[in-house]
C-alpha cells in the first residue's frame, strides 16, 4: 500500500484493521488523533509480505526495503 493522499483514522470505529504486504506513507499523511483530540480506539497493523512475496518495496534503485514494512518519507502522526 502506498499513500499519496491522506489517511485518517476516526475514534468513532471501536476497531481498525489494516492488512498489506507493507506500508508507505510516501508523499501523504497517515494519522490517528491530534493534541486536541486523541484518538482513543484499536488499530492493528498487520503486514503480510513474506520471503517469497515479489512485492518488494523499492524506494529508489539504492534502497530496496524487502517486504513486511512501515515507510514513512511523507509524514506520520500517531496521537493517543
């Protein structure tokens, strides 16, 4: 998964879930609450990439990241 936009997680879900080979937040935003309002729910995070997963992040051709990963070039926010 690879984000661009924004994602936001609302507190009014008792429980998130999110299953990918890996995670890139690359030119966008993921967040969970704000100083004001923190986010008070689950979230689970599951990465599912494994060894034999040809679904590689690769950042640039000098970074090539493997699989089961959270990246994070563009901006992460987790409040609560």
């Amino acid at each position: 998964m690879t984000i661009d936009g924004t994602v936001s997680f609302s507190s009014t879900n008792n429980y998130t879930n999110v299953s990918a080979d890996y995670i890139w937040v690359r030119l966008g935003n993921l967040t969970a609450g704000t100083p004001g309002n923190p986010y008070t729910s689950y979230i689970d995070i599951y990465l599912t990439g494994g060894i034999l997963t040809s679904k590689n992040l690769v950042i640039d051709s000098f970074i090539d990241a493997g699989n089961k990963v959270l990246a994070v070039t563009g901006n992460l926010s987790l409040i609560g």
